[in-house]
C-alpha cells in the first residue's frame, strides 16, 4: 500500500484496529460481571475466590509475559500478519472457555486466550506510530484509548444480557464474531509493516518473566486464600519470584536483543509514563474485581443491572480521552496527569463510603470520575512513551505501556484480591464458629461461598447472611483505602518525573518563520515571472 493511501485511509485504519482492541477489552469486562455465577454450584462451575483470581490471572500474566516476544514478532515478520493471527487465537480461545467444564478448564482456556490477546494488543500501536505523523499521533491514541471505554461499557450490558438469558459460557462467544469482523478487516484494510532491521527473540528472558510473575502472584493469592502470610507456601514463591524478576532485570540489562529493554527507563519521560499506567491499572483490576461482588452478592443486583452501572465509567473515559491530547498541548503532560491521578484517588476513596444500604448513584457516580481520571492520564502517558521511542521500535513502546497495563491488573487483583479476602475473613470469624469445622471453612472462602452454605443449610442458615454483608463492606473499606494510597503515589510520582509544559523552542520557530517567508517569497516571484 503507497503512503498517498494510506495517508487518504488512515482514519479508517484507525477504526479498524479499534476493533480488534474492542474484542480484548469485552472480554476483561465482561468476565467480572460473570465472576458470581461463574462461583456459583448451581448453574456455573463452584469456582472459589482464588480460583475466579486464577481466571483473571492467568490470562493476564501470559498476556504480559508474551507481549515483547509478540511485539518483536511483528516488527519481524509484519504487524499486520501477526494482529489476524492473533485474533484467530483469541476467538479460538474464546470458544475453549465458553465450553470449560471446571475451573481449572476455564483457566487453561484463559491463558489461551491471553497468547491470542498478546498477539493482538501491541501490534494496533505499532501500527498506529506507523500510520500517522507525530502531529496527529497523539489524538489517535486518543481516540485508541477512548474504545477501552467502549468495550467497558458494551463488555458488562452484553454479558448482563447474555447471563439473563443463557448459560455464563455465553458471555465469551461474543467474542468470536468481534474477532472474525476483525481480522477480516485488518486483511482488506490494514497496510503491512515491518522492523528493517528487527531484533533475536529472547527465550530466556520470556520465560523468565513468566516464571517470576506467576510464582509472584501464586504467592499473593495464597496469602489471601487463607494461609499465613509467613508460611513458606506464600514467603516462598513470593519471595521467589522477585529473585527471579530481579534475575530477570539483570540479564535483560546485558543482552543485544532483550525481550524488555530496562535501559529504556533511563528516558525519566518514559518511565514516569509507564509508572502512572501501571498504578492506575493496579487501582482500576482490584476496584473492578470488588466491586463486582458488590453489586450483585450484596445489593442484590441481576448481572444486567450490574453491568449498567459500570456504563458510567465508560462514559467518564470516553468523554475524557479524546480530549486528553488537546489538554497535554496546552497544560502539559504533567498537569494532565495529575488530574487524571487525583480524579482516580478521590474517586477510590470515595469507595470506602459505601455500605450495604448506600444509594447507589454514590457508586455510579464515583464510576464516572474514576474513568474520567484513566481517560486523561493514560493516552497522555501513552503518547509521552510512543513519542520517546523511533518509528522502528514502536513494537517495543506498544508492547511496554501494555505489559505495565497487564501486569499492574494481575498484581492489583491478586494483591487487592488478598486484602478483601483476609480482611472479609477475619472480620466474620466470630460468626462463621458458630458452624461446624467443615462449612467454616468453606463458607470463610468468599461472600459467593458463604451465601452458597447458607442457602445449603436453608432456615437455620439466615443468620450468616447480614454479617456476610456487614463483612465485605467493612473489608472492601479497607481495601479501596489502600488502593487510593497508590493512586495518590501515582499522583506523586508524575508530579516527580514527569515533565511539564515544554516551551517552544525559539530557533525552530525563527526558522520556520523564515522558510514560510522564503516559500511566500518564491510563491510571488513564480507569479510575477508568468
């Protein structure tokens, strides 16, 4: 394809590759509404807690830990060959764990569909950095970022739907035709584009990213799934993993074709940008996992209803990301993103108000802000790193801003995860001995498992209920407290690192003053000559 067009098309390319982003971010929003009867015995699969963490996780951390190698890939052997082949895997994925029959079905499916989702997700910035100037670069990352909020609100109303009328293994089949659209699309549409002088695949330091994150976050998870944080079953791995992450650090500092380059972060631009990604999605995958539970074990709601309240986020995002170019030209990238960060902390805190009788616009509104907040942060922080970085490597600034992404989502679900599992634990252990050795510890495994033994022991089961309640609320307190406590450190660290309004260089606009100057003055001597 000549650059006349795809310079005519570029605005087209961008919807295409929308598109494909559409089908990665339904499918993250829409597990979460499906996550209660998912757990649930009768009608889903009797996941625990840990286990629907799993889920989450699972895909999450193949997704992070393969994002470099894909994005290496496709500078290789063509960005756009690699984005169909991606897609094809996510829809493939996508049908393996509609039909899981367990839960550890459902989180070898998930994986699956975090190796097609890797595929996919570093390639459409890639190509974007490809296709348009650097004038133009930043508003269609806007705009990029604005169908996260899109896919927020379609991926929970679509799943809501879909759990009103057939099984939860419906909620992943609207994937395959967004996927099939999709690579079709990309086929007809999509110019191909390639690294001149690509880099080797790092195997080694893949591998050990993928250990040392899974070892990590099994560590957290069993922490917060009832054993004791010294155990060697939760130090051990954890500990572990951040040996082998350090290992990790270290070799990929050393080699010529690393599979994440650590010497990008000596650009104090770059790494402040990638530290305020990842702080706001750390916040943004631990509020979405609670909250969830909230909603539907707590206040009673159907998982439509659940996912139309999360439509105010979406809103929030939308209205805030196209915008966020336009305000980083006039204020900076540092005003941009502390706003985007404080809106996010006020908007957790906010969380730690509700109880289990709060009127629920509280919620729909702290929804909007918080996605207000994502919305002016992230493509501001987005940008900064796709600008830092040559056309050339745009696979390595895709893939970076998306593996913080991923990563912080996996850590914020385990490490959050954890904290309301202990906290809603230890806060209900009064009631919970009441019960026999048994069903106390199964009904202590989460809110979904103590209505499941309550509902099993019928009338005599009642009084488990309103503590239940009581419990979760007063744990998702704390929960969210510390969540603000790292926006307000994302919030510190842009105020640091980040840099601020860059002044006008004089020299270059002396210069393009007298090149406009000469190009008139030619212009009106061609005239006079004819």
């Amino acid at each position: 394809m000549d650059a006349s067009t795809i310079q005519r098309r570029r605005w087209v390319i961008l919807s295409v590759l929308v598109v494909g982003l559409l089908a990665i971010v339904i499918d993250n929003t829409v597990l979460n509404v499906a996550l209660k009867t998912i757990a649930n015995p009768v009608g889903g699969l009797g996941a625990s807690q840990s286990e629907l963490e799993w889920a989450i996780n699972s895909y999450t951390l193949v997704f992070a830990g393969l994002l470099f190698t894909f994005g290496v890939l496709g500078d290789r052997i063509g960005r756009k060959r690699m984005l169909i082949a991606g897609l094809v895997l996510f829809g493939i994925g996508s049908l393996l764990s509609a039909y899981s029959r367990s839960p550890d079905q459902l989180i070898a499916a998930r994986a699956a569909m975090g190796l097609g989702g890797a595929a996919v997700m570093p390639q459409t910035l890639s190509i974007i950095s490809n296709v348009f100037e650097p004038r133009e670069r930043a508003r269609a990352i806007g705009i990029w970022a604005s169908a996260v909020g899109i896919g927020v609100a379609i991926g929970p109303v679509l799943g809501g739907l879909l759990l009103a009328h057939f099984w939860w293994g419906s909620v992943f089949l609207i994937n395959v035709p967004v996927t099939v659209l999709g690579a079709a699309a990309v086929f007809f549409l999509v110019p191909e584009s390639r690294n001149p002088a690509p880099g080797k695949i790092d195997f080694v330091g893949v591998l050990g990213s993928i250990a040392g994150l899974v070892l990590l976050v099994y560590g957290i998870v069993q922490g917060g799934d009832g054993a004791s944080w010294t155990s060697a079953g939760v130090l051990g791995p954890a500990l572990g993993g951040l040996l082998v992450l350090g290992l990790f650090a270290w070799y990929e500092s050393r080699i010529d074709h690393p599979s994440l380059d650590v010497r990008l972060f000596r650009d104090r631009r770059l790494s402040a940008s990638v530290g305020v990604i990842s702080l706001l999605f750390f916040g943004f995958g631990g509020v979405y996992f609670f909250t969830s539970f909230y909603l539907q074990n707590v206040r009673g709601y159907s998982p439509l209803a659940a996912g139309l309240l999360t439509v105010p986020f979406a809103v929030g995002q939308f209205i805030a990301a196209p915008r966020s170019a336009s305000l980083v030209t006039r204020y900076g990238a540092r005003a941009v993103g502390v706003g985007g960060m404080a809106l996010t902390a006020v908007a957790i805190a906010g969380y730690a108000t509700l109880g289990t009788a709060s009127p629920i616009w509280i919620l729909a509104v702290l929804f909007g802000i918080q996605g207000a907040g994502v919305g002016l942060a992230v493509p501001a922080a987005t940008a900064a790193v796709m600008d830092v970085l040559p056309r050339e490597r745009a696979g390595a600034g895709s893939a970076l801003t998306n593996t913080a992404r991923q990563i912080a989502v996996a850590l914020g679900v385990a490490v959050l995860g954890s904290i309301l599992a202990q906290s809603y634990r230890g806060t209900l252990s009064p009631t919970l001995a009441k019960l026999p050795a048994g069903a106390r510890d199964t009904a202590g495994q989460s809110i979904t498992a103590t209505q499941a033994v309550a509902g099993h022991l019928g009338h005599a089961g009642q009084f488990l209920l309103d503590p239940a309640n009581v419990a979760f609320v007063d744990a998702m307190r704390i929960t969210t407290l510390v969540a603000a406590g790292i926006a307000v450190l994302g919030g510190l660290v842009v105020m640091r690192w980040m840099p601020g309004r860059q002044r006008p260089n004089i020299e270059e606009l002396v210069a393009a003053e007298v090149a406009a100057a000469e190009r008139e003055l030619a212009s009106e001597r061609e005239l006079s000559e004819r």
